[in-house]
C-alpha cells in the first residue's frame, strides 16, 4: 500500500500499528478507492462506503485533518486516534451544511479554534 499512495513503508506502517493519522491528501485518495473515511478514523461502520455516507467532500474533509494536525503539532497538543477520527468527524458534519465557501473556511477557522481549547482540556493520551 506504500507504494500505491507512494508513501514510505514507515510512514504506512505509522497509519497501521501506531493509529497515526494520514494526511488530507492520503485520505482524499482512499475515497477514491471507496475506503470509507469514517471507518479510517473511528474504526465504526463498514470498510467501504458503499451505501454509507455518499457524497462526501474529500477536499473539505483533508482541510479539517489538516487543520487538526497542524493545530495538534503547532500546540504540542495529543489525542488518541480515535479521539482524533470523532473531533474530525463533529467538525465535518458541522461544516458541510455550510453551502457558502467563504463561510465554511470562516466556520473552519472557528472549530479548530474550538478544537484546540478542547484538545488542551483533554486528558494526555499516555503516548
């Protein structure tokens, strides 16, 4: 799978027995395989997303990981990978009833900003 998404086999190795999350980019390109992002992040729900979540926004969805990622590694903040996969998973299915981009980036801004007050009060994840 490394060299599908060419990726390092350590970095792939990273998503798998470490619970890292992948980049925007990696995820937006296991949608395209129909890898059901859900499934990914929470470890709920089916593989695939075939009758699941149709639809779903990959580019808006690799900003909210993005954002989360970078807020997480600019604030020295942690979270599980679960805890992780369910924050994404809130702030997408908050912003994608925002037609408007202009407003959905601004929207963006905010949860993150929200994410990481949240982040900060969470228990450290013991990693």
């Amino acid at each position: 799978m490394s060299a599908r998404f060419d990726l390092g086999v350590n970095t792939w190795q990273g998503y798998e027995r470490l619970g890292k999350l992948p980049k925007g980019e990696t995820l937006a390109q296991l949608l395209n395989l129909d890898i059901s992002v859900d499934w990914l992040l929470t470890g709920h729900g089916d593989m695939h997303m075939t009758g699941n979540r149709p639809g779903l926004d990959a580019h808006l969805l690799g900003q909210i990981i993005d954002g989360v990622l970078t807020l997480q590694a600019q604030d020295g903040l942690q979270a599980s990978p679960a805890s992780q996969g369910q924050l994404i998973s809130r702030i997408y299915d908050r912003l994608i009833a925002i037609p408007d981009e202009r407003e959905r980036r601004g929207a963006l801004r905010y949860a993150l900003d929200q994410a990481r007050e949240d982040l900060a009060e969470a228990p450290p994840t013991g990693r």
